[in-house]
C-alpha cells in the first residue's frame, strides 16, 4: 500500500477515534443555562479531542471531525435545538470551527493559542446563531441587564457556558504538552 494511502486511512481512524471520545464526552456535562430560557449550554470537555485531531493532522481534517461530531451530538446526546438552521449553527458548523485550531498543526509549542482560536472559532457561531434564530425568544431583562440588545443577550448567554470550556479546553490541552508526542503524527 502506497505510504499516502496509509496515512489518510491512519488520519480517517484517528478522526473516527477522536469523534467517538467526543460522544462519549458529550455525556459527561455540566449543563447551565436553563434558567436563561430553557435553552442549554454546558461544561464538557469535548473540545478537546477535537483540538488534539486537528492539531495532528490539519485544520481541514479537523474541520471534518468537528462536523461530524457536532451533527451527531445532536442525534445521539439529547441535542436541544427550535429548527433545522439551529441544528446547523448550534451542533454541525459550530463544533466543526473547533477544528481551527488545525491551523496551527505542526506548531506544538502554540497548542493554548490552537485552542483559544479554535473556541473562538465555536463561539462566534453560537454568538451568531443568537443574534439570527434566537433573537426572537429576546427577554425583557436578561442577567440584569433591562432591555438587552441582541447582540448583548447572545453575547451574554453565549458567554456564560463558553468562556468556561474556553478556559478548560486550553488548560487542558496546554498541560497535555506534558505528554510526549500528543500533538505529533506518527508516520
């Protein structure tokens, strides 16, 4: 077999892998925001498998893994969502943004700067998906905050379960430099 086949076959099981690891972690939440509407949000650390996949192979690669896992969260763990556009920003587009931190693939010692962009890349299309399919369910007062724009409430919401896994995922991911070789692909 030709060393280009075996290495995509090798990237294709380490994403099926990588997306695997991140159902099973879908399951183990933290959920917040229910009083904020009735609508979710949570702590996990799903991001994290994500961003390792994506800075082994690259960031297409890891764009792909996003979308398919971010789809099938929604499927298999209980995904909360008002229409088909909210499936598409909150679960398939939002999670495969995560695989942005790829484009640092090969640049281990930037690992926590991989993983800010790609929570970053996660939490603009949920701050997006807020100011377009939830601006409609926009509280009188939100946070103490009277009267709200949309683009605060989305921020704000947006926010309060985002900034957490934000922190936790470049932790986490920081503090795996630890281990040898995590962020490499072996040939």
């Amino acid at each position: 077999m030709k060393t280009q086949n075996r290495s995509t076959i090798r990237t294709m099981v380490e994403g099926g892998v990588c997306i695997a690891l991140c159902i099973a972690l879908s399951y183990l939440k933290i959920p917040i925001g229910l009083e904020f509407g009735g609508f979710g949000g949570s702590i996990d650390l799903v991001m994290i498998p994500l961003i390792i996949f994506a800075m082994r192979s690259n960031a297409l690669w890891g764009l792909g893994a996003g979308l398919v896992f971010g789809t099938l969260k929604f499927i298999f763990a209980n995904g909360a969502a008002i229409d088909w556009v909210s499936i598409i920003f909150d679960y398939s587009v939002a999670y495969s943004m995560v695989g942005l931190a790829g484009l640092f693939h090969k640049r281990s010692k930037l690992v926590p700067l991989a993983a800010l962009v790609g929570c970053l890349g996660r939490f603009a299309i949920h701050f997006i998906s807020g100011v377009t399919v939830y601006a409609k369910y926009l509280p009188d007062s939100f946070m103490g905050v009277e009267k709200p724009s949309v683009a605060l409430y989305s921020l704000l919401y947006n926010g309060t379960y985002m900034l957490p896994n934000t922190v936790l995922a470049v932790v986490v991911c920081a503090a795996l430099l630890a281990v040898p070789g995590i962020y490499k692909k072996s040939e």
